[in-house]
C-alpha cells in the first residue's frame, strides 16, 4: 500500500501532467479508500506527515488482520497546504474518485469548510456521499453550531479538554493565579473566554491574572510575555498554542526561570518536544486522551507493542495519535455493520452512539452531535519517563486521569438527519 | 511601569541587536546592488543550520566562526551564477530571483535537515544565569549575544571606515554609478560584498537560531521585519540599521509588555467590541505589538522614504 | 480601398485566438467531465482574470505588487456578504451571475484608497509599500472577525441565489460556463484597456517616467489610474471565486496568494497579454495536480521560477515568440537539427535531475531508505550507489551536452551562416 | 516694444549644498526667438535648463513663463503650461516604436488625457499629425523600428520631433548636436529651423558653428550668472565674452 502511494508518487512528472485529468474509474472491489486531508507541503508539513504515517500504520495494521469485509484499507494522502479552500478542492477531488471517507485534523477552520464541502456534495450528489472523520480538529462549534451527521470527531473537543483539565485543577490548591496566553484567532479566543467562566464556577482558590492573545506564529521572542506573567505574579500558565509557538513560549519562561507549571494542549506533539528539550521538565503539562507512558502505568502490553512498531518503521516520530486507532477501529466495526462502503447514511448512523473497548478504557460516539467521549490524561514532561517524544530526551508522565464522567460537556447540536 | 520600561528597554535593545545582525547585511548588499535582498533571511536561516551540523563535530565555537564563513561562501556562488547574469535585465528581475531562491532553499533545509526543529543548543556553560532583573533571570548566552553585536557593530565600522575596502564600499554606497570610475573590479566587489553581507545574515543565524528555534520556517518568519529595519534605518544605511533594530525591538517589547487598549484606558464609552472602529477601541497593544513594524514600513514609505538615516531614496 | 482591405486582414488575423479560445474552453468539460476537472478549470479562469489584473500592474506599468491579493481578497469577501444577504433573503435580490460586479466594485474601491498613497512612487519604495499593506490587511484578517469571518472564513450558498438566466448553479459545470463567460469578458476589457491613451501612458510611464512628464502626462496619476483599474479586475476576480468555492476566509488577502499570481504572470512572460493567462493556468495546475505526485512540488516550483528568471526574462511564451520570430526569419535554416538536439539533450538533463531530487527525498525524507520504490517505472533502492550515479550522470550529460555543445555548435553555426551572408 | 517675454529668468539662484551652481541668474527670452546659451563646461547650462523645467527646485527667485510662475512646479505642469524640453542623452520610450513614440507625445496636447475609453489607434487627428511628424522628421521609412534600434542621429532628430510634438510654445534643446558630425550636425541645424518655426527655442549649445548659424540671440552663462546677452554680433565683439569665453576657448 506504501508501495502503491510511491508509485503513484513517482510515475514521472510529465506522466503526472495527463495523469491529473484521467479521473479514472475504479472497479468495485478495490481497497477501501480514505482520503487523507492535511499539509504535506509548506510550514505546517510536520503535523501532516506526523497524522499521515500514524494512518499509514494504523492502515497497515489493520490490513494484516484481514481489512475491513476482507478489502484493504487504502490511505490517499492529499495535500491541503493548510488552505480551507483548497481542502474544499480536494474533498471534490476524492468525490470524484469515488472515495467515500475523507479525514482531517489539522485547522478547525479547514475541518469546518470541509463539513460544509461534505454537506454540499451529499445534498448534491445523493448517489456518492462522504463520510468526515475528523482527528484532530478542536474548535467545539462543530459539534455545536456547525455539527453535522456527515461529521464525526475522534478528538476531545476544547470544551472538553478544558472541563478535564479544570476537573483537574479544582483539586489543586496550589493553584491561585492563572495566566492565560493564547493565539490570536478562534480557537485562543475560546479558551481564553471559556477559561475565564469555569475558573469563576469551579475554582474558588483562584483567579485569572492575565489574559493575552497573540498572533499566529508570528512571534520570535516570547520574553515580553514572560515578563508580564512574572509581573502578574501568576503561578500557572494555560495555554492551547501549538507548534513553534509553544516551544518558543516554554523555552522563554524557561530561561527566564519563572517559576510556573504550563498547561497545554499540545505540549507533546508537532515539533514542540524537541523544540524545547529538557528544559521543559517539571514545567510543562499537557491533557490528552493518551501519551506514550500510559503504557506503562497501565500496563498496556499489547498496545505498547503496537507502540514499539510504529517507532521501529517511523524512527522521527511517535505514536501519538491514540484517537486514529480509536477511528480506524470503529470505521471498520461500523462498515462490517452494515457490510458495504456505499451506502454512507448507514455507516453514519452505525457509528452513531457506538461504543468500543479502546486500551485505555470504554470510549462513546455520541450520538446527538457525534463527539467521541473517552478518558483523558493530565501529563508533565519528565526526563525519567519511559518513552522519549520525538527523541528529545523527555517524555511525558501521568499527573492525573481524568475518567469519562469528568470529561463531558453537553452539547446544543440539534442536526438534520436524513 | 519603571519595571515595564526598563524591561522593554533591556529586552528590546536584546532583539534590536539580533535584527541588526541580519539587516546590516542587507543593507549593505542594497546600498552597493541596489538588490532587495528577499533570500537574505534565507541566509540566517543556513548560519543556524550550519552552525548546528558543524557544531556537531567541532563544537560550538569553531561553528560561530566557520558556519557564516559558509554562508558566505554560499552567497558568494549565489551572486556568481544567478545574480550576476539577472543583473543585466534590471532590478526587478532580481528581487524576484532572490523571492524564489528563498523558496528554493527553505525546500533543500527541509529536504536535508527535515520539517521538524533541530535541537541546536548553546553550550552549556552560557546556559547558566549571569544576573537577575526584577526577579527575571538573564543566561550568559544573553549576554553573548549582546556582546557579539557589540564586536559585529564595531568591527564593521572600522572596516567601513579605517580600511581601503571600506572606503570603496563607502564610495558606493553613496554614489553606485561611480564605482567603475574608480578603477576597481565592480563585479568583483559586487560579489564580496553580497558575500559579507550574507555571512553577518549567517552569523545573526548562530546565534539566532539558539535565541529561538531552528527550523525550516525561520527565514519565511524573520523576512518581512528585515525589510522593514532597513527601509526604516534608511536603504545603505549601517547606522541606520542599528537605530532602526533598536527602535523596533525595544518599541515591539513595549507594545507587548503593557496591558493597554483605549477602551480599558479612556474607558469603553458604551462603544460595543464590533464594526471596524469598535474592534479598534477594544484592541489590546499586544495584538497590535506584529503588525506594528508593518505599519512602520507603510508610514515610513510614504512619508519618509529615505529612512532615518538615507541619503537617497529607495 | 486597398489598404482597408489589408487592415480588415490583419484584424480578421488577430481575431482568430478570441474566437478560438474560448471555443475550447466551452468544449473542455464535455472531454473532462469529472467535478474536479470542472473545478481546476473554473479556478484557472479565476486566475487568469486575476493575473491578467496583476499585469496591468507589472507588465504594463513596471509595478511590482507583493499584495495584490488584497484587491482580490477584499472583492471576495464583500462578494461573499452580498451573497449570505441574498441567502438570508431567501434567495432574492442580485442575480448570481452579477454578484462578481460586487466584488468589481469592492476592488475598486479599496484601489481607490490603497492606491492613493501607494502609487507615488514606483520601484522599490512602491513593491515594499504593497508587502507592508498586504501583511496589514491579513493581519487584521483575523482581528476584524466581523467582516473576515475569522480564520474559519464565511461560506455562502451560490444555488440559493436567483439567477438571471434561470441556471441552476449547483454543478460545477454551469458555474464553469459562468467562469469562462466572465473571464472572456474581463480579458477582452483589459485587452482594449491596453490601446487606450492611458494603456499606452502606462507603457510610456513604465519605460521612462521623466519623458512622460515631458509630454505633459503626470506619472503618478497614469499608475493610479491603472493601479485602481487592476484592483478592480482583482476585486472581479474574487467576485468569481466566491461563486466557483463558496467559502472565502483569510488566505485569499495572504501572502501566499499575492507570491502565487506574481509567479504565474512572471511564469508566462509578462511582456505578452496571453503571458499571464498561460502562466496562471500553467501554475494553478501544477499546483493542484503537481502536489498529487510529488512531495517535491514545491522544490519544483522553486527551480522552475528560477530558471525563468535566470534564462527566460519574458516567460514561458517568450520563449515561444523569440523562436517563432526566429524561424519566421530564417533563422533555423539549416540548423534545426542542431537546436532539436539542445532540446533534446537539456529535457535529458531536466529528467536526470528530476530522478537526482526523487531519490534525494525518498533517501532524506522517508522513513526506511533502504525499502524499493519506483523511479520513473524502475524499482530502485536509494541506498545503493547504482541509481544516483546513474542518475547524476544522466543529469551531467543532458545539461553539459547542451551547455558545452549544443550551445556553442548553434553559435558557431549561426555565426558562420551570418559571416558567409555578409561575405 | 510689443514683443512679450516668452521666458524670464529672475535672480534665480540654485544650491546642492554649499555649493552654489547658479548665483543670481536673470535672463530673458522673447516670444518666438530662438535664444542659444552657450558657456564653459560647469558654468550651470544644464541645472538651468533642469531649474527652468521643473526636474530640480529652485532655491530663490522666479521664472516666468509667459508671466505664469513655474519655479518649483512639477514638470508635467510646466509643459502643460507651454514648456517642452530634450535632454542631452537621448531620452525617449526605448521600448516603442517611432510611430509609437510620436504618438505618446501628442496625446496629451490632443486633449486625451487619461482617458481609457477609446482607443488611441482610432484618433486619426493624433495618426495624422503624427504621420506629418514623421515626414518632416525624414523618418518614415523607420515608423515601426524600435527606437533602440534607430541610429543615434536618428534618436536625436525624433527627440526633437517629440518634444515638438507636445504642443509647447517655448522649446527648451540641450546640445542637440553633441557627439554628431559636421554633416549630420547640419542636418539637425536645419531640422530644428524646420520643425520649430514659430516656436520660442532656447538651445545650450557647444558648436560655435551652430551657434551663430542658428541663434537671434546669444546669452553668455559663465559661472552660474548671464555676462552678456545681445545679437550674435553684439556677443562676437563683447569684450567681456570674449575674455571670459570666447578667448579661451577660440583660439
């Protein structure tokens, strides 16, 4: 299958010129494809190629197990170049080819014009509809104002997030001043505002002292914003930058040696491990649905094995995407269901307010805005952990697991079904 | 406040300095070419990567000094072979190859070096705190950088002003059409000196990649805001670069340090956070803090376009 | 009479590419009739508009604009609130296929302002004046979520709209004849822009300001002029994108879309009206159907820009002009085989470097080097030293056979032809 | 004296830093005459001519055109007013052709303007004066020769014709002959005798020849002032000019 993609990949440029125009059509019992959807090319390529191997493996694997209704599973990479316009491109493209599930992660404004895409073309064109898995996109309107039946999402929502990790924090008293540092566009903006209501709900032992936002990868030099940490006096930092902008951050209160734990989303993942190094340590947390250590403290065995696999082919990277495991698996429970890859409405509604037994616990689709509902860790990055991330000499341990009940937040979805 | 000002000033002056490492080579460079350099963060971005490849096997202090002698050397063949032969359609023509070799060569270190930062690090002694500021602790290497700045500002104003090369340099930077008249090879000073300037565009690269992060994305990020140092310093102008650097890293620190919007300062006068006057009442200096330096290069332009310091106009 | 006729032939002569143009353009979806395929060519007429208002700028006014996406961008968006309005009403109010005029008239009126301050210098101080303001108006892209919809952009629905002919623009094909209408219209306007007194001031400007002024022309307002007619055209440009992709959100005013149609015009030669419409559509392929093949598209992308530049000042259609001009002259007489031979031997080259940059991702990039993969229809391993010697030698040979002789043998030849003329 | 002044120069004075190139300089040039500044090399020929133009400012005193100030207007107000100019290197649109060339001269002083509705192909008072042009110009066997491609007599004779053809009243021609042969010289002479007519000329000339040939009257600039104005005999017999110019110089 990796073979098929090199092939298709180096069949020559020139060959590639009237290749693009032979939207070929293919027989039936071809492989199950999923159009993979997300930066290959350009400065957001990390996170694509990161999220296309994890589907690689996750592909592959199920492939050795017999497929899905003994037909392979095929991942189309397809780059978005982190463009919503182009995505919505790409989402015709794979239509055109057939190709009835399309997954994306990276951008909730790209997972946003990609359910508007996927709408469009079922309503357009009933006898080829798609299906949108999404991995990794957080922004809760999609389960909330733009939720969608064609739309399912395998990643804990930020809502969500920030109700485990405040779940969290109201048992902490230690924690009395709170610093907010966010990116300057949706996805900070809700952070920053939903942060605000659930400290003034749930923690009555602290307080917000600082709220900034700032733009998107734009910033080299953090220290501006330490200083007005430092300045507020505030002993904890909550932060959902990711990327350069994360590393960047951390690595600025690190040398200025502040004293304060750093709260993130992204603290393990996206070239934010080895940005920072060691001098992470003790300073910063992330909440996630899984981190490599879980293994071990749980006594994974079979799941660290798969682990330890994806290391040994993919030696840059990481298993870090547990919820594509999660996806993969219940798209082929969901299709054996209703036993074809066509009828499309099926599948969703298979999937609907299904439940799997994930290795870290029972994990729920829900059915009324297809959010998946699943345990949630709180880590800190520790020199001593077993598992490096990104081979940066510090892994992340568990502080704290947050179990499903303290993970939930209700949603206001009421969409159309067919 | 007193806090937040000598904060920013410290701080500031700290990133004016690295800004000036990279923008006193293109100003060079645009003085004597008269080329825009747009692949010159491109070069910064190479003097952090070879530093790091070199720093492996050599240490990091035989890295500061080889790796912009390479970039350098990189920007030498570039002038060479590319340049020289663009030279003869015009200006444009040459901004827009310097445009797409800065994509060329983001592609190669991505290709070479991977999509992910490198782990390059200074040494571990310059790791170590040097002193502390209203409770904020400062690292030797801080002051390494100050004082690398200190020794590039120096030595390049002797080089311009006690040596015979910058004399010549001088001589061209005010007035590029006598150069020939002097009798002195113009392509070949041409090439030196997009040389030299690429090699301080790498050297800000040694330290800067340590200051920050080393990744492919470097040189698309710091681009823009050299543009601007230069521009603002006055085209061809040393010393207007180094003012330009510190006005704009100590005025950014600034904007970013203090919590002000005209609505938290005046108060909201019942205008509502929405319509484009509206936003603006509400909008916090942090968020303005990176567009500033653009909107710097747009006033500047159509006010002053000479610069602080330039003689002539762009 | 004599002479009329002889015009009416050489205009019946420059007709034939506005007839037979958009001939092909109308029989295209019939031959390709995936969505897709529809859509890449709906984009390619967008881009087509949009490159052909950038060269106003630079190849007709020798303005070099880092930020013409703002036009562009700013068009769209106004177009996309025109159009939410029209859904909110229920589908009634502008007809759909004017709903691009909106965006016309957007363009045009951010030019008016932008161009106010922008334009008084050419040069330089005005391509950094255009970088400045096209990284303003992104910036504030996201801070302004208002009107820009934040990063998640606005969509808009372009079959819940009355249309003036009774289509129905839910397929992509009708919006395609919409598209190929539009940018027939647009291209024949900016096409007569160019024998206007002000076409032929801004060519005048652009070669020498300081005559211009001498002839009583103030050059300032010949670039503004052109400067708010281009951004209209933009603004016309992302009316239309609006209908092809019905959402629009802050990368239509970014850089990169500002760098993309500077590369595609410069790409097809900007000293040629059709330089542009080559160029973008060149361009707006590869880069759909390129990054499909290759991780290396951009590196590609790169090289080629470069190579232009360096080799091919006046684009992809100059090349085709100054060997046309060259033929038509006599000047392949005789050695026609000797320039086959350089096009042949530098496509050898090309190729060998193209199995050089594979190999070199495949070896850098991939996760195990040492696993097979195909190369041009050969499984190789890159771990081997066969496949790179081989491959650097073709590349050594194809270029130093066109470099070192193919290039001197056509000199030779033509100069010796040139000698024996004279002699 | 019913004679108007087309030009008038007044204390007019010109700094580039402390330098100062032009000290105090008055003259005046009459309606339809054709005036010939001559002087040594760097006695300011060329800054006057750029001061009266409008390509450089002037750091005190007027000029007048036709009685209208146009110190320190920008140039295209000034021949908007009736000035036009060449230079003394060629100075046309490289890129065009003769035809071309001729025609971006008229457009403005046909009254187009900026218009951008109506093609300039389709002006046939402009095609026609423009074709006149370029017969009297001897050029029309080289009507679609790019410019570039023209022989440097050839540029210099359609320079003429351009800055004609802007429909000025008062012609400013700086050395229209230099670097050209006796013969080709000659030609000039009589070409801007033809083609200038009734129009006022002020020529900077070095060619004594074409001086006397060509000037009703002759101003003398010698170190950034006039020493002398007066009839090219006047000026032959001037004691002062010949001292501090002729004698030196004609031997």
């Amino acid at each position: 299958m990796l073979h098929n993609k090199k092939t298709g990949r180096f069949a020559g440029i020139m060959i590639g010129l009237s290749m693009a125009f032979s939207s070929a059509t293919y027989a039936q019992e071809d492989p199950i494809r999923i159009s993979y959807i997300d930066p290959l090319s350009g400065p957001f390529a990390l996170a694509g190629d990161g999220g296309l191997k994890s589907f690689h493996f996750a592909a592959q694997k199920l492939n050795e197990d017999g497929g899905i209704l003994g037909r392979d599973i095929e991942i189309v990479p397809m780059d978005s170049k982190q463009s919503a316009s182009e995505a919505v491109q790409l989402v015709q493209r794979s239509a055109d080819e057939g190709i009835n599930f399309v997954t994306q992660g990276n951008g909730s404004n790209v997972a946003a014009a990609i359910i508007e895409a996927i709408e469009r073309n079922n309503r357009r064109n009933k006898d080829n509809k798609m299906l949108y898995l999404n991995y990794a996109a957080v922004d809760p309107a999609l389960t909330n104002e733009l939720c969608s039946f064609y739309h399912f999402r395998f990643d804990a929502a930020s809502d969500i997030k920030l109700e485990a990790l405040t779940n969290y924090m109201k048992d902490q008293e230690d924690i009395s001043k709170i610093f907010l540092v966010n990116m300057d566009y949706s996805h900070g903006h809700f952070i920053s505002e939903r942060m605000a209501e659930l400290v003034d709900e749930r923690l009555p032992h602290a307080e917000i002292v600082g709220d900034v936002l700032h733009p998107v990868g734009k910033v080299r030099d953090f220290s501006p914003y330490v200083s007005r940490i430092q300045q507020s006096g505030a002993d904890t930092v909550v932060s959902g930058n990711w990327g350069i902008d994360l590393a960047l951050l951390v690595r600025a209160i690190d040398s200025a040696g502040l004293d304060v734990n750093v709260y993130t989303y992204y603290g393990g993942a996206g070239g934010v491990p080895a940005g920072i190094g060691p001098r992470g340590e003790g300073i910063l947390r992330q909440v996630t649905e899984w981190h490599a250590d879980v293994n071990v403290d749980e006594g994974l065995e079979d799941y660290e094995k798969w682990f330890q696999e994806f290391k040994k082919q993919y030696p840059q990277f990481d298993w870090y995407y547990h919820r594509i495991y999660n996806q993969m698996y219940m798209l082929k429970a969901a299709i054996e269901e209703v036993g074809n890859t066509d009828d499309v409405d099926a599948i969703a509604l298979a999937l609907e307010g299904m439940k799997f037994e994930s290795p870290t616990g029972t994990v729920t689709m829900r059915a009324k805005d297809h959010q998946i509902l699943q345990p949630m860790y709180i880590s800190v990055m520790d020199t001593n952990a077993k598992y490096d991330a990104e081979n940066s000499g510090v892994g992340f341990r568990t502080v704290a697991s947050i179990p499903v009940e303290q993970a939930t937040v209700e949603t206001s979805c009421n969409m159309a079904r067919p | 406040m007193l806090e937040t000002i000598a904060y920013s000033i410290f701080n500031g002056v700290l990133y004016g300095t690295l800004l000036f490492m990279m923008s006193s080579g293109l100003t060079l460079i645009f003085g004597m070419m008269g080329v825009l350099n747009f692949a010159h963060a491109s070069f910064y971005m190479l003097g952090a990567y070879f530093a790091y490849t070199l720093g492996l096997t050599t240490g990091f202090w035989l890295a500061l000094i080889l790796a912009p002698i390479a970039v350098g050397a990189m920007g030498a063949l570039v002038e060479r072979y590319g340049l020289r032969r663009v030279h003869q359609y015009g200006h444009v023509p040459e901004l827009l190859f310097t445009f797409g070799l800065a994509y060329v060569i983001e592609e190669l270190v991505a290709l070479f070096w991977g999509t992910v930062p490198v782990p390059y690090k200074a040494p571990a002694v310059m790791n170590t705190t040097a002193f502390t500021m209203f409770d904020l602790d400062y690292s030797w290497f801080k002051v390494f950088i100050l004082l690398v700045a200190v020794v590039m500002f120096v030595g390049l104003w002797l080089l311009l002003m006690k040596t015979r090369a910058g004399q010549v340099i001088q001589a061209a930077l005010s007035r590029p059409d006598m150069v020939g008249a002097l009798g002195h090879n113009v392509p070949l000073v041409f090439t030196l000196v997009f040389a030299f300037g690429c090699a301080l565009a790498g050297l800000g690269g040694v330290v800067g990649g340590i200051q920050f992060v080393t990744d492919p994305g470097m040189a698309f990020m710091m681009g823009p805001i050299v543009f601007v140092v230069v521009v603002l310093g006055g085209l061809g102008s040393v010393p207007g670069a180094l003012v330009a650097s510190l006005i704009i890293g100590i005025l950014q620190t600034f904007f970013l340090s203090i919590n002000f919007s005209l609505a938290e300062t005046i108060g909201t006068l019942n205008i509502e956070d929405s319509g484009f006057f509206g936003v603006l009442w509400h909008m916090e200096a942090t968020r303005i803090a990176p567009v500033l330096p653009f909107l710097l290069l747009v006033l500047t332009l159509i006010f002053r376009p000479r610069g602080i310091f330039g003689k002539r106009e762009a | 009479m004599a002479t009329n006729t002889a015009a009416g032939g050489i205009n019946a002569l420059k007709l034939w590419p506005w007839l037979i143009v958009p001939f092909i353009a109308i029989v295209l979806p019939f031959v390709f009739d995936s969505g897709h395929t529809i859509n890449l060519l709906s984009h390619m007429g967008v881009a087509i508009i949009f490159a052909l208002s950038y060269n106003m700028l630079l190849g007709n006014t020798g303005l070099l604009s880092f930020g013409h996406a703002v036009y562009f961008g700013l068009g769209a968006f106004v177009a996309m609130h025109l159009l939410r309005a029209i859904n909110d009403a229920g589908g009634t109010g502008l007809p759909i296929e004017l709903l691009p005029l909106a965006g016309a008239a957007a363009g045009l009126g951010f030019g008016v302002i932008f161009g106010s301050f922008s334009v008084r210098r050419a040069g330089v101080v005005f391509a950094m004046i255009t970088l400045g303001l096209g990284e303003l108006v992104h910036s504030s892209s996201l801070m302004f979520t208002d009107f820009f919809g934040g990063e998640a952009g606005l969509f808009g629905y372009r079959d819940e709209a009355p249309s003036l002919l009774g289509v129905d623009y839910a397929p992509s094909r009708n919006v395609y004849f919409l598209v190929v209408a539009w940018t027939l219209i647009a291209a024949i306007l900016i096409y007569l822009l160019r024998k206007t007194p002000l076409g032929w001031m801004a060519n005048a400007v652009r070669d020498n300001p300081e005559r211009a002024q001498f002839v009583g022309y103030n050059p300032t307002i010949v670039r503004y002029i052109q400067f708010v007619l281009s951004a209209c055209f933009a603004g016309l440009a992302g009316g239309l994108f609006v209908i092809t992709n019905e959402i629009v959100n802050d990368e239509v005013v970014g850089q990169l879309q500002s760098g993309a149609v500077l590369l595609g015009t410069f790409i097809g030669g900007i000293g040629y009206f059709i330089g542009p419409v080559v160029g973008a559509s060149l361009v707006t392929f590869l880069e759909s159907s390129l990054s499909a093949h290759t991780e290396a598209w951009v590196l590609y992308f790169g090289l080629l820009f470069i190579s232009i530049v360096m080799f091919a000042p006046m684009g992809l259609v100059g090349i085709v002009h100054t060997q046309y001009l060259n033929w038509k002259a006599g000047g392949w007489k005789g050695n026609t085989g000797i320039r086959l031979y350089i096009l042949v031997s530098g496509l050898v080259g090309i190729f060998g470097l193209i199995c050089v940059i594979e190999l070199s991702y495949h070896y850098f990039r991939s996760w195990d080097p040492g696993a097979p993969f195909i190369l041009m229809g050969i499984s190789t391993n890159a771990t081997h030293l066969l496949p790179w010697l081989v491959s650097f030698a073709i590349t050594i040979i194809g270029f130093g056979l066109m470099l070192l002789h193919g290039n001197p043998l056509l000199k030779r030849h033509i100069s010796a032809n040139s000698d024996g003329g004279k002699a | 004296m019913t004679i108007r002044n087309a030009l008038e120069l007044k204390g007019v004075k010109k700094n580039f830093g402390r330098a100062e190139i032009i000290r105090g300089l008055n003259l005046e040039v009459r309606e339809h005459e054709r005036h010939v500044i001559i002087g040594p090399n760097g006695a300011g020929k060329s800054t006057m001519f750029n001061l009266i133009s409008g390509r450089l400012k002037v750091s005190e005193g007027s000029i007048k055109l036709f009685g209208n100030n146009i110190h320190n207007l920008p140039a295209h107000k000034v021949n908007r007013l009736g000035l036009s100019r060449s230079f003394q290197v060629t100075n046309l649109f490289q890129n065009m052709t003769v035809i071309e060339n001729l025609r971006c001269s008229l457009l403005w002083s046909e009254g187009h303007k900026y218009a951008f509705w109506k093609s300039v192909l389709g002006q046939d008072s402009v095609t026609e004066r423009a074709y006149e042009l370029a017969t009297r110009l001897n050029l029309t066997e080289q009507l679609s020769t790019q410019v570039s491609l023209l022989t440097y007599a050839q540029q210099r004779s359609l320079e003429i014709g351009c800055t004609v053809a802007s429909g000025a009243k008062v012609i400013l021609l700086d050395e229209p002959t230099a670097g050209m042969s006796r013969t080709e010289a000659n030609d000039v002479v009589q070409l801007i005798q033809r083609m200038t007519g009734e129009n006022t000329l002020v020529v900077v000339e070095h060619d004594l020849n074409v001086v006397f040939e060509l000037a009703d009257r002759i101003s003398v600039l010698v170190y950034g002032e006039i020493i002398a104005t007066g009839t090219p005999e006047e000026i032959r017999n001037n004691e002062a000019v010949q001292e501090a110019y002729l004698g030196t110089e004609v031997h």
